[in-house]
C-alpha cells in the first residue's frame, strides 16, 4: 500500500481523507528533520518542489486565465525540472540523466527540448 507523509499541515490531512484514504496511508505529522528523529519518510523534496513553485506562481501575479494555462504551466516545468535543471543531489545531472533517458538536446537543453517536441510531436495522453 502507498503511504503519504505529510508535516502538520491540517489540509493535507483534509485532502487525503477526501481524495485517497480508500488506497493509501497518511503519516501524518511528520517532523522536517525526520532523520533527526528515526524516521524513514520524508517530504523534504515535495516541499522543496513546491517551494519553487510557488515562487515561480508568486512573480506571475495574476495566476492563470484558464485550467488549460495552468497544465500548460505545470507540463513545462516538470519538463524543465526533469529534463533541464541540473540538481546538486544527483551530482549535477537532471533527473533524467539519471534515470539513463537520453536525448539529444545538445548544450542548451531547453531549446532542446522544445526542438525534440517540434520534430516527434509529442502529443498528450
């Protein structure tokens, strides 16, 4: 069974009632040092996702027009967070060169990127 850890905020419990209760489990109320404390769970790097983006989301000021902006957004940056973004945890490879997917977007990976879309149409599912 999935478990979900979260820290003390009460809405994520809210919304796991809501939402997965039924499929998973809830930590609930995990310490940001849980290593500190002997715990094998951790959301530090949900946290820190999150962190960016809503810095990200803070600077548009005005949000999104449309649920269809707000996918587009949030496609892009996984994209970028995979796939563009070297991460110091992996030794400065992105998470993609980690998991060994190759592609060859060259030295400036975001042009890349959106190079490799135009010529495979990469469409959603």
């Amino acid at each position: 069974m999935i478990t979900f850890v979260s820290d003390k905020f009460g809405n994520y419990k809210v919304a796991w009632k809501n939402l997965f209760s039924i499929v998973t489990k809830l930590r609930f109320g995990v310490p940001i040092a849980c290593i500190k404390y002997g715990l094998e769970h951790n959301n530090n790097a949900i946290e820190r996702y999150n962190g960016d983006l809503k810095s990200r989301i803070k600077i548009m000021r005005g949000g999104f027009r449309s649920d269809d902006g707000a996918e587009a957004f949030l496609n892009m940056k996984r994209i970028i967070h995979n796939f563009v973004n070297p991460h110091q945890s992996l030794e400065g490879k992105t998470p993609a060169e980690e998991a060994e997917i190759r592609l060859p977007l060259g030295r400036n990976k975001l042009f890349g990127i959106i190079r490799y879309w135009a010529k495979n149409r990469i469409t959603k599912r």
